[in-house]
C-alpha cells in the first residue's frame, strides 16, 4: 500500500484562529441563550414584581458567582456580537483568504475581551 | 442534484427548499440584537444608578419600553434558531425533534413573559402617576390653591 495522506478526522486537524472564533460564538451564543435569557427574564421580572423582588435579583446579582455569571455573560455578549460582525462581513463573500481570516479570527476574539473590559471599566469607573 | 425521491421528500431527508428562510432570518435578528442589545448596553452605561427606582423609572419610559420590548422579540427569536442549529448538528432522532419542539415553545414563552413583565412595569408607573395627581388634586382642593 502506498503511504497516503489519511482523510481529515475528528482527531487529525491543524489548529487555527478560525476554529477558536468559530467555537467560541456558538459556545457564547448558546450559553447567552441558555443563562443570559433567564437572567433577562429575571431581571424584568424582578423589576414588574416590586423593590422586594428587585432586592432579591439584586442580592444575587452581586455575590461573587453572581458577578461572575454576569461577567461572564457580559463577555459571551460581546465575543458572539465581535464574531456575529466577522459573519456578516463574511456573509458578503470578503475576508476568506487565509492570511484576512486569521488576522480578523485573532481580531473578534480579542476584541470581546477588550468590549467585555471597556464595559466594566465604564460601569464602575466612569 | 435533483429534488430527491417523493417518499424522501416525505419522510425530509434531503432538502426541503427553506433552508435560506432560516438563515436569512438569523441575520435579520442578529441587526435587530445588534441595535436593541447595543441601545440597552449604552443605556445601562449612561444610568449608572441600577436601584429599584431609577432603573424602573428609565425602563417605564415610553422608548426604552418599546426597544426593550423588541430586544425580547428580537433576542429570543435568534435564539431559537440557533438552538435549534445547535440541536441539530449534535442531537439525532425522535431526541432531536422534542428539543427542537421545546425550544420553539421555551422561544414563545420567553418572548411572552418578557412583553407582559414590560406592561406590567409601564402600568406600575401609569398607576403611580395617576396616584399622584390624584394626590396633589386632592391637595390642591384642600387648601384652595391652584396644586401647582
């Protein structure tokens, strides 16, 4: 038998930006979707329901795994709306060479980061 | 690349021609998260105060209730389908339909939920306002003043 290149397989690829940012926004889409939306649901529930309920969303909110699931959920925000503008910008058929699309996979990953940052820096520090 | 044999059409294997639909419908949400979501983050921002009071006194504002009350439309309906996505690239079989059957009802009564909580604050706050105007009428009457 000749010695051929295998077929692409789930445990044979390369790593690239591409494949992080493609991850990245299903897995922060999705999490927005599964924690993010209750936590909406919460808060304008809270928000009809009077001061005392808003007191409890409140109370949780601001424990340490509270902060963390909001932080956590500020960044999903901002990391799937980074990638969701890198889709729509690929949508129109640009940024498919490889060199455009590891610098703009790099770009929306960090960029997240940097809006989830600039958010909190705005919220407590301004 | 033909349409597929009638039972496969029956039975939806292969392609059922709305694939488009559903694509184009997740861009057309994901502009409207993109306006909603960035008017509430900003919004947020610019508050800066989140007790009972001044967020609720903002939110039963007559644009931040209208553009809220679209986010949710907005945010859930994307969700939807990208759940839906989600389900079926990963899950197979009768498993796959009964998500794909729940998050569509989990989308209606989260969108329905979040609409009526917006009423409920707007009506809290028309109630309140009445509640004082009646107060200083009342007020006004009392002390032979003009209330104002």
């Amino acid at each position: 038998m000749a010695e051929r290149p295998l077929s692409p397989h789930l445990s044979i690829w390369k790593w690239g930006p591409a494949m992080l940012v493609s991850i990245l926004h299903r897995a922060s889409g999705d999490g927005l979707a599964l924690v993010g939306l209750p936590v909406l649901l919460w808060w304008l529930g809270a928000l009809a329901g009077g001061p005392a309920a808003y007191e409890s969303f409140v109370g949780y909110a601001t424990t340490i795994p509270g902060i963390v699931v909001l932080v956590g959920l500020s960044w999903a925000l901002f990391n799937h709306f980074c990638s969701g503008v890198r889709h729509f910008v690929l949508d129109i058929g640009a940024g498919y060479d490889v060199e455009a699309n590891n610098r703009w996979s790099v770009v929306t990953t960090l960029g997240g980061v940097a809006l989830t940052v600039a958010f909190w820096a705005a919220l407590l520090l301004v | 690349m033909g349409e597929g044999t009638a039972l496969g059409r029956v039975r939806g294997l292969g392609s059922a021609h709305h694939g488009s639909h559903h694509w184009l419908l997740q861009r057309f949400t994901a502009a409207g998260n993109l306006l909603t979501v960035g008017y509430l983050a900003f919004s947020l921002l610019l508050l800066g105060d989140f007790s009972y009071d001044s967020v609720r006194v903002w939110l039963a504002q007559p644009l931040p209730t209208l553009a809220i009350a679209l986010l949710v439309v907005s945010v859930f309906w994307h969700a939807k389908l990208g759940m839906q996505v989600l389900f079926e690239d990963y899950l197979h079989g009768a498993v796959r339909f009964a998500a794909i059957l729940l998050v569509n009802l989990a989308a209606f009564a989260g969108t329905a939920a979040g609409l009526l909580f917006l009423a409920q604050i707007m009506m809290t706050s028309v109630g309140e306002r009445t509640a004082t105007q009646a107060a200083q009428n009342a007020f006004a009457g009392m002390t032979g003043g003009a209330g104002q």
